[in-house]
C-alpha cells in the first residue's frame, strides 16, 4: 500500500509536538527570555565597561552595542553561555536580597 503523501511540515514533525506547541518550563528563568532582552538587562545593570571587565569579550569592550553583542553572541555558543550564566547570576541575586528585605 503507497504511503499517503503529507504535507512538507507535518512529514518533518512526525512524532514531534507541533511546532507552534508551548511547552511549559516553569523550572527554566530562561524560558522566554531573548537574547536581546539578557543583553539589555545586563548592560543597564552593570554597563558596557564593567561588563566587559565580567566577561572579557570584545563585543564588550571596543565600540560596544546591543546589535554587535547579538552577532556575536548567536555565533559563538561558549560566549553565549558564559551572559547567560551571568545573567543568571544577576537574578538570583536580586531574588536573593528581595527575601532580605522582607
């Protein structure tokens, strides 16, 4: 018997959620979070100069922008880690003196 022909994206998904399918990550603080949205907290946290002294990268320290950063960061998986690592760091520090006050 001739195998039915699919359409091209549910061929590809066969066993797969859909690709619109959310997941829930309640666990993940990074779920949902762009890359952009990390960059942009970071620098108005720290700014470009001391976060460059954090996380010595180039993109950091010579003629630093969000866009440049972004480049390079989707191109270079150890760098990419090493601001999501430091971003997490950031909330768990702000979490962390939030049950402080209180």
């Amino acid at each position: 018997m001739p195998q039915a022909k699919l359409p091209y994206m549910a061929r590809d998904n066969i066993g797969m959620t859909a690709p619109t399918a959310r997941t829930d990550q309640p666990r993940n603080p990074l779920h949902g979070v762009t890359l952009e949205a990390i960059v942009r907290a970071l620098e108005a946290h720290y700014g470009w100069e001391a976060l460059a002294r954090q996380i010595p990268i180039r993109c950091f320290s010579h003629d630093p922008s969000v866009s440049s950063s972004l480049k390079f960061l989707r191109k270079t998986p150890w760098a990419r880690e090493k601001v999501e690592s430091l971003y997490l760091f950031v909330l768990r520090e702000q979490a962390r003196r939030e049950r402080l006050r209180q």
